[in-house]
C-alpha cells in the first residue's frame, strides 16, 4: 500500500526531480520552503499538472505513466485548495453535494451527514459562501472533498490563509480524519508546528528534490536535516491520556518513552494525544536526579552528538525506549560530562506541551 | 441553490420560453397572399411622393405596392446581387441606363417619370434672394449641398457654384457642409446648422407653396436632374410593372401628384 | 388603438425587429460560447488572431459589412453559389440572410463579455471541479456557465439591443423590402427620409421604451445576486 511518484519535470529557472514512496496510511508531510515544488508534487499526484515525464502509481494502480494518463476526475482523490476555492454559484449543501453526486452510490463510503457532522457544519448549510468565516470554509471544502469518499487526500497547505483561531477551529477535524477515518494524507505545508501537530511521515523537499524521507519522529531529530536545527526543533510523542491528577492539576500520558505529566486537561482518559519536548528544554544528568523540580525524568542512552548552529550548543540525541528524543545544551556541558554515543544518562523534561 | 438564483434562472427559463414561442408564432403569421403585390425600388427623395400615390393606384388597380426606399446606388448594388424589385425609379438616369445596359433593367421599358429642380433654400425668409446674389455677398456661415460624388443634386449644385465662379472659394473658406445625400442636405437647413443649402424643390414645396426664402438656379447652369424608371428584367409581374409604369406616365392624378411634389414633367 | 396609433407597417416591422433580435441572439450564444471559452483558455499564438477577428465587425461601417455580405450571399458569391448548389434560394434579401448579417454584426457585443467573464472564472474553479470528479462538459456547464452567469447576461442583452438599432447591415443585405427585411429601425429612417417625423418619433419612443423595460427587467433579476467573484 503505497503512493509511488518518479516525477522529473523542468521549466526556465525550475528543475523538478522527485522519486519517492510514501506510505498510503497516516498524514504525509511535504515539508519544505515556498518554491521547493511541494505544491507541483501535489499537482502532479492529481493530474491537475500534466508532466510528461511523470509516474504516479497508487495502490499498484497506474494513475500515470509514459503511455498512461488518467485524468483528474478519475483519480479517486480529494483535494484541499491552499485557498478558499467554493463554488460562489452554490451554497454549502450545494458545495458538499457537488462531488457526492458525481460518486456512485456504491463507492460512497462517507454520508454526507457523517461528512457534515465531522466539520461541524450543521447550522451552516444554507449560508452561501460569501457569508462564511475563512475557517468556516475551509472545512466546508474539506468536506466537499470528503464527501467523494477520497482513497487519498491532498491538501495544499490548508491553513495558511487562515489566522491562528481558525487554525486551531480546524487542525482537531484533520486528526479525527486521520484517526477514524483512515483516509491517508498528503499535507503540503512550511510551517513546522502544524507538520509536528499533525504528520506522521515527512518529505522534506528541498529545490525540486526528496532531501529525504521518514517517520517524523526520525526526521525532526536527524541531525543532517535542517529541521533538528531549527529554533523550535524538539521532538515529539504520541501516547494516550492514562490518569488525571486534579490534586496537582496534572494529567499523565502514558507514552513510548514513560509516563510524563502535563497540566491537567479535560481529556477523556484513553484518548490519543501527541506532547511536544522542546530540545531547549531538556537538561541532562548523568545520575537520576534526586533533588529536583523537575517532574519528567526520562532514562535513556546517547544516541550522537552534534554541532548546532550557535557554536555554544550541542545537540544531542538520545533514545528514549526506541523514541529519539532532542536536548540542546551547551558545549561546555558536553566536555564537562563526557557526554558521547552509548552513554546512558536520565533526561530532565522541563516543559511537556500537549499538542492542541 | 440559492434562492434569488433559482428565482433568476426560472426568469430566464420563462423569458427563453417567450422567445420560443415569439419565433414559433411568427411562422404562422406569414402576410396571406394578397391579389399581387410589387416590390418598387424608389429613390428617397421620391419615396414621400410615391407613398402618397400608392393608395391611389392602389385603388385603380387593385394590387398593392411595396415601397422600399433607398439611395440609387446601393439599389444598384443590390439588384446587380440579386434584390427581388420589379421595379427601380432612380434619382438618376445613369443607373436605370446602366442596368438597361447590362440586361438586368427590360429594354425599352426606361422612361423619365420626374425631373427635378435645383433650390437654394433657407426655412427664414429674407434670407436667400430670388437672385442668389446672397451667395456672393458672403455674409453667411454655411451652406449645405449634397455629396456631389454620389447624389445627383449635390452635382447639380456644384455645376451651379463653379458656373458663378464660386465652388474654389467656398471649398477654400470650408463653407460648404456636405450631406450624405439630399434630405441631410435638407435637414442641415431645416434644423439651422447651416443658413441655407441647395435641396431639392420637391423637399421644399407643398402644393405649389414654399415656405422661408429660396432662389431657383436658371435650368441652363445645370444638368438636368432626370429621374428614370425602369422594370427589372428579373421581375415575374411584368404585366403588373408596365400597368404601374404606364399609369405613373399618364395618369393625370400620377402627373399631377409629381408636379405638386415640385418636380417637371418630360413633356 | 394599437391601430390608430402604429401603422400596419410599423407593426410588421417592429415584429421582424424583435424576431430578428430573438434569433440572433439565441444563435449568438450557441456560436459565441465556445469560441469565447476558446479565446479565454487557450494559450495558443491563435488567440490574438482570433481577438482581432472578434473585433472586427466593430471597425468596419455597418453599409461597409453590408456590402461584403451581399456580394458573399448573393448569386454569385461564395455562400450563394453554396446555397444554389444545396438547392436553396441565396439568403440575401431573406430574414435568414437578415439574421447572418446581424450575427455578423452583434457578434463582438456577446464574444467580449463572455471571454471576459470566462476569464474572470479562471482556471481554480474548475480544476476544483475536476478534483471532485466532473468531467470536462460537466464542468463546463455546471461550474464556468453559471460563474459566467453575468457574461452570458450581458452579451444577450447588448446584442439584443443593438440588433434592434441595426440598421447599415440590414439595409443594404436585406433591401429594406416590407413585411420580410424591413426593420422598425429602417422604417424610422423611412419615416425621417420622407419628412414625418411624427411617424418616427412613435416608432423611435416604442423601441426605446421596449428596450428600456427589458434592460429593467433583466437587471432587476441580476441584482439580487451578490456580485459574482470567480471562487468567494
């Protein structure tokens, strides 16, 4: 189950070179700056860009090859515009019911209720699109795209036109998709705290080439990759909600790496949540600490040492049960500790940040 | 949908179902065959006075006429292609002559059913003398005239000009004002924008009567203004077109009509 | 008193008016649309020609393009020849010849609004379209025509208007011959060529305040709709 792209596609100043593998399950990041071509690769897996030298191959099925070229209308996908893109002539039931009709009641596999209820959009039906929120729109197009019961979904940077309050209106609704409807995704995206909230795999395109490939948890901390450099590099850990301490206004995740308290959430317990680690925010000690404020104490073995961009720090990676987790400290800490590949140490978590 | 646009579309929807049925309707009412009907090509500036005569030959004859009006050369064009007249009465006698040659106008059926005299003419009296010498005098702005390259009395005007040794000047001082044809030639001086202009007597005179002040140029300083008639060669109804040509030539109602309208008679 | 008021040949004319103006703009669309849609798509080198070609009815005087299309439809023209050939009669001085002749001349009045309107559309929606699974007609109809509701209104109602004022054309294609080409336009310009202008005064205010109400209605119907963007 796979989406295999070899696309090679030149213009005057742009030369495209992609041939990648990404898994048709989870939400697959195409991560990189504006003109990178993470947009073309979209159009490209749509057929809305016709390249000659192009093959897109879904599932084993061929979409396009040299010989082969399966329009767009008869790919069995979906997708979301960077841009608010409804049809002014039609009202949003209008909207959601115009890809529905055009799917044969056999193939639907989501009822326009059920699209309408995931979006949230009961009481916006009859509103034409005029009269709709940015946000608001943008889930009506997620589910006019859903409404064709998509076996993939593409989505071209989603929410970079909405201000943060209708990011974090929608970013829930593209989780549920993922966790209860096991649509795969393709997010095109620049910004890092959306792929870290969302991705599980991540393509990071870098002028018109795949630099590389992999799980997310692997490729926020690479330290050959761009992103574990970044500012706000960390890593992340998906887990479920284990217990709810109110004493202390704490609630426990239980994750990959242990158990690790964040402040209390009106979280159901069992339900599925991703916390953040900052790597500014992690300290290493060589013993387990005994005398500290520090709650989250996690066990773990060096994995490597690396220069960062300030020549003051280092980052280190350490894997905490078979998850790599980031610590950016000091270079004089590293020479202090002796801090080098295989050595086990405990990290201390200062902040744990629920992703929502 | 919303509303207002589906309300918009039904409107459209029922308009379009107007159109059809407009479209439809206009099939069935095709005029009914009448007792014979001739289609006469005539000249604008004497289509009033035809228009006024139709009834009455209407009436001798018992056949209709169909009047359309146009100027001599584009009928000209348009019998060369083919136009369905019977019958041409042109404001000139080039044309029917040329027709006649080419074998689209009947051989012997051309005749001179009017000609016309040249007027200088203002709608204020005092203003043109019964000797034109107000032309000399300058004291005007504009004069009218018709094109003289494609009307047959803006030519008639011009050999009057250049035989008073006037048409240079006038052209030089940008004096004259040019119509398309007669009746604009008219109409400049009927509305004012010129101070007089050479039209037609025929435009100017009712029953005998002309009203403002005009002067009419001696015969022998221009052309005479011979109106020709002739039947069309591809006509079907030529029966009808020689009874019509024959009854505009001697019936005295015919001849007394045209003269009233302000044109001469072939003697 | 409709009677008293018009003659029977300003009736028989303004009715071949109207019919003239109906059939020529239905004809119009069903021409105009996809050479409009043509020339707001393409990326051809064609388009510019075809631009050009679009607009060039609107150069040449109406008696000018009148001539051309009665030396082309009459007996020995091109499309007269044609016609005998099929064994029927050459169009011109018909109503069928009529209508070729206004085609000709409204023609620029519906290709510019709706290329521009098609423009305005542009390729976003469509290609929504596509992702949603509509094929090429599908999207056609149901996505660029109703975008281009406002194109499609306004070239009907600029070629209507301006069929019902034609006159250069008209004249000269069609002879002017009662009861088959002759227009209420060309019965007005009878009317002033013979001095009563009374007569083209009753005919002039019938046209205009037919058109007028018609502008009126068509316009009312469109306000109430919010102005239409490609995609909100």
């Amino acid at each position: 189950m796979s989406l295999a792209l070899d696309i090679a596609w030149s213009r005057a100043d742009f030369l495209l070179q992609v041939e990648c593998e990404m898994p048709s399950r989870g939400i697959t990041a195409l991560f990189g700056r504006s003109g990178s071509g993470k947009t073309t690769v979209l159009r490209c897996i749509a057929g809305l860009e016709r390249v000659a030298r192009a093959s897109v191959r879904f599932n084993g099925e061929v979409w396009q090859d040299q010989r082969r070229f399966l329009p767009t209308h008869r790919r069995p996908l979906g997708y979301v515009f960077q841009e608010s893109s409804l049809f002014a002539h039609l009202n949003v039931r209008g909207n959601l019911e115009y890809g529905l009709r055009r799917v044969p009641a056999a193939q639907r596999r989501i009822g326009f209720d059920q699209a309408v209820r995931y979006m949230g959009l009961e009481s916006l039906l009859k509103h034409r699109s005029d009269q709709l929120s940015g946000g608001q729109r943008q889930r009506v197009a997620i589910a006019r795209a859903l409404l064709t019961s998509p076996q993939l979904l593409l989505m071209d940077e989603p929410l970079s036109s909405l201000d943060l309050a209708s990011r974090r209106e929608i970013l829930p609704h593209l989780e549920r998709l993922r966790d209860e409807l096991s649509i795969p995704i393709i997010y095109v995206s620049h910004e890092i705290g959306e792929v870290m909230r969302i991705a599980d795999h991540i393509a990071l395109l870098e002028a018109g080439r795949v630099r590389a490939f992999g799980s997310i948890h692997e490729m926020l901390t690479r330290p050959d990759l761009p992103l574990a450099h970044l500012e706000e590099a960390g890593s992340i850990f998906d887990g479920v909600i284990a217990e709810h301490d109110p004493r202390y206004h704490l609630s426990y995740v239980d994750t990959a790496a242990g158990r690790l308290a964040i402040s209390l959430r009106a979280a159901p317990v069992g339900q599925p949540v991703r916390v953040r680690i900052d790597a500014r925010d992690v300290s290493l000690a060589l013993e387990p600490p005994e005398h500290t404020s520090i709650t989250n104490i996690l066990p773990g073995r060096v994995m490597d040492v690396t220069d960062d961009r300030d020549p003051a720090q280092r980052l280190v990676r350490i894997d905490v049960g078979g998850r790599p987790l980031l610590a950016r400290i000091t270079q004089r800490s590293v020479v202090q500790l002796a801090i080098a590949p295989g050595l086990a140490l405990y990290a201390q978590v200062k902040s744990v940040a629920l992703m929502d | 949908m919303t509303e207002p646009a589906r309300h918009s579309m039904r409107l459209g929807t029922r308009m379009l179902a107007l159109l059809c049925l407009l479209v439809a309707l206009s099939g069935l009412s095709a005029p009914a065959v009448r007792a014979e009907e001739l289609n006469v090509a005539v000249a604008a500036n004497f289509f009033a006075t035809l228009q006024k005569l139709a009834p009455k030959f209407e009436q001798a004859s018992g056949n209709k006429l169909l009047l359309s009006s146009g100027s001599s050369g584009q009928f000209y064009t348009q019998i060369r292609e083919g136009a369905p007249f019977d019958v041409l009465l042109s404001a000139d006698s080039d044309r029917p002559k040329q027709l006649e040659a080419e074998g689209l106008g009947l051989a012997g059926s051309r005749f001179t059913y009017a000609i016309g005299t040249l007027v200088l003419w203002s709608p204020k009296p005092d203003v043109v003398d019964r000797d034109g010498k107000v032309l000399r005098g300058g004291a005007f702005h504009m004069i009218g005239i018709a094109d003289p390259r494609n009307a047959p009395y803006g030519t008639a005007a011009q050999q009057v000009l250049t035989a008073l040794g006037l048409w240079q000047q006038l052209n030089q001082d940008k004096k004259l004002a040019v119509g398309e044809n007669i009746n604009q030639a008219w109409q400049f001086a009927a509305t004012g924008n010129v101070d007089m202009a050479f039209v037609a007597l025929s435009q100017v005179s009712d029953r005998n009567a002309i009203s403002g002040s005009y002067w009419l140029p001696p015969q022998a300083l221009y052309t005479p203004l011979q109106q020709d008639a002739v039947i069309l060669t591809r006509t079907s109804k030529r029966a009808l077109a020689e009874t019509f040509l024959k009854w505009l030539r001697a019936d005295p109602q015919a001849i007394a009509g045209i003269k009233a309208a302000g044109y001469h008679i072939a003697e | 008193m409709i009677a008293s008021f018009y003659s029977p040949d300003d009736l028989v004319a303004l009715w071949i008016s109207l019919k003239l103006a109906a059939v020529t703009v239905a004809l119009l669309l069903l021409l105009c649309t996809p050479l409009a849609w043509w020339l707001a798509t393409t990326r051809s080198r064609l388009r510019v020609l075809g631009e050009a070609m679009a607009a060039l009815p609107l150069v040449l005087p109406p008696t000018v393009l009148g001539f051309y299309l009665l030396l082309f439809l009459g007996p020995y023209g091109w499309g007269g020849r044609l016609m005998h050939h099929l064994g029927l009669q050459p169009l011109s001085f018909s109503f069928g010849g009529l209508v070729i002749g206004s085609m000709l001349y409204s023609m620029p009045f519906v290709i510019q609004p709706l290329q521009a309107a098609f423009h305005a559309v542009g390729t976003r929606a469509l290609e929504v379209a596509a992702t949603l699974r509509a094929r090429p007609w599908d999207r056609f109809f149901t996505v660029a025509v109703p975008l281009a509701r406002r194109g499609f209104i306004t070239g009907s109602v600029l070629a209507f208007a301006h069929t019902l004022g034609e006159f250069g054309v008209v004249l000269m294609l069609g002879g002017n011959i009662p009861g088959r080409t002759q227009t209420a336009s060309i019965v007005i310009f009878n009317h002033v060529e013979a001095l009563d202008y009374s007569g083209a005064q009753r005919l002039s205010i019938t046209l205009l305040v037919a058109c007028f109400i018609l502008l009126l209605i068509v316009y009312s119907a469109n306000r109430s709709r919010a102005e239409v963007a490609a995609v909100a």
